[in-house]
C-alpha cells in the first residue's frame, strides 16, 4: 500500500502497483508530469524519474 499524508492526515491510500525500493532515496530526483481527470475527485498523476 502507498500512503501519501500531510502530517497526521492522510491525503490518498492505494495499492502499489510499482517498483519497490528500500528507502525513497534510492529513487532519486522526480519531476510532476500530466495530471489526467479521472472523476469528481480522482486525479492520475504521471512521475517522471531522472536518469
């Protein structure tokens, strides 16, 4: 599961369909790319990871 929150509050929980890493700093610099509608209160969010 991923968790993204701000502080105590928790902002978005899905299941990972991704890579996993041991800490976050094994991924490196990310840059935002396309945010996509996907409903009233849905996003999709495409992460671009630096080479």
């Amino acid at each position: 599961m991923i968790r993204i929150s701000d502080g105590d509050q928790t902002i978005d929980w899905q299941p990972c369909g991704g890579t996993h890493v041991a800490n976050t700093r094994e991924i490196g610099k990310i840059r935002f790319g396309k945010v996509e509608k996907k409903g009233k209160i849905n996003r999709r969010v495409a992460i671009h990871f630096a080479d």
